[in-house]
C-alpha cells in the first residue's frame, strides 16, 4: 500500500536557527496534508494543514509547503526554540473508500540545544 | 472546554488479562481512532468507526476489539490474544466528510504487562 514516509528520523538544531522537516508521499490521489507535534508522553497536537490546491500556509513561526510534482511536503519552523523540541509526524489523507483516514509518517525527532 | 479524553494514564495488565482503554470526546465528532505507537515508533492504526455501530479493522487489529454504541465514546478492549500488549495507545477523534480534517487526539493510555 501507499504510505507517507520521512526523509530524516533525527534533526538537531541551535536555539534560534530555521529548522526544516522534510516529509515523501507516494499517493498522487492525496489530497489533505497535516503536520503534528508530539512530546513526550502526550498525544500528538495539531501545527498546521494544508489542502492539496495550496502550495504553501503559514502559520505563527511556522511553515508548509507543499510540492505536487514531487509528492514532498516539508515542515519550517523559524527561531527553532528548545520548546519546540519533539516528535514531529506529518500525514496525509488516504483517500478513496478510506476517505477522511489520516495515514501517518514515521516522525522525526527535532532537538533544539540552547 | 470541548475535547477528547482518555483513561486510565496509566494501566497494568497481567499475562491472560482482558483490559479495556476508554475514550470519551465531547467535540461533536463522527469519526474516531484508536492507535498504537512504541517506542520511538510512528502511529498504526487498531480500529476506527466513522459512525455509531459500525467499525473497521485498521492494520494490526489482531488482539483488540472495539464498540461504538454512543457517538461520545469508543473504548478498546487488549485481550489476552494480544501477546505484545505493552505500548502507548492513543485515541483521536476527526469531523467526517469532504473535505477531510485532521484530528484531535487524546493524551494516550500507557499499557504494562506485568
């Protein structure tokens, strides 16, 4: 089956530095992106989604973009704090009769050093 | 508040034991999620109902059973035929329809077998 995958399990970045999170799908019928934060022992929370007839959204400090041609999605997130230090999964929408089934990435583990 | 809420935090199970995980949101959503994560693991998917009384298999499905008699609530039983129970579960909760949304998740039940 089709499934979303990450181009770097760990990223570590100085306090105050951009950080990007790059993230591959395969599914060229996805429609729906969404990017979570997970820390540890907690659930993952919302960041940001996108909709495939975008190219990009911001949000407060941070950033999706969204390239169709090369089925690539990254997360930038700008003056990296060492709170944003996490887990972070990108998603994307399945599509078809499982429409609406978010199907996840492996995560990627961002370390922010002070 | 409106949100999605799980219990226990914390739960043990004995070799042989059956043990129900609870999930209980008041967001009004029609579609809910039950996953597993280990450690330093991304998300799979047990089981997800997209309305009351009806449910499906998500991908290891194999030890669990689910109900969905209330629109509220979505409990997931481990059973005793699960032989790899101990891991991090988690419950999310999503609108359904088109477009498709992201989720809410739960702050996850952490299971011991002991």
């Amino acid at each position: 089956g089709e499934s979303v995958g990450l181009h770097l399990p760990t990223l570590s970045v100085q306090e105050g530095d951009n950080s990007i999170i790059n993230c591959a799908y395969s599914n060229s019928a996805s429609d729906y992106f969404i990017w979570y934060k997970q820390e540890s022992g907690k659930g993952p929370q919302f960041i940001i989604d996108i909709r495939s007839n975008m190219d990009k959204r911001q949000g407060q400090r941070v950033t999706v973009l969204l390239n169709k041609t090369v089925k690539h999605l990254s997360l930038q997130i700008a003056a990296t704090q060492p709170g944003d230090s996490a887990v972070y999964f990108c998603a994307e929408s399945a599509g078809g009769t499982s429409y609406g089934k978010l199907t996840f990435g492996q995560g990627t583990i961002l370390t922010v050093h002070p | 508040d409106g949100g999605i809420t799980q219990s226990p935090k914390y739960l043990f199970r004995k070799e042989g034991q059956n043990v129900t995980l609870s999930c209980e949101q008041n967001l009004n959503h029609d579609a809910m999620y039950w996953y597993r994560q280990d450690p330093g693991q991304g998300l799979r998917l047990i089981y997800y109902s997209q309305i009351v009384n009806d449910f499906q298999k998500g991908d290891i499905a194999e030890g669990y059973s689910v109900s969905r008699e209330k629109k509220e609530s979505f409990p997931l039983t481990v059973t005793s035929a699960q032989k790899n129970p101990t891991a991090f579960y988690l419950c999310a909760s999503s609108r359904s329809g088109h477009p498709p949304y992201g989720y809410t998740f739960g702050s996850g039940t952490r299971l011991t077998v002991v």
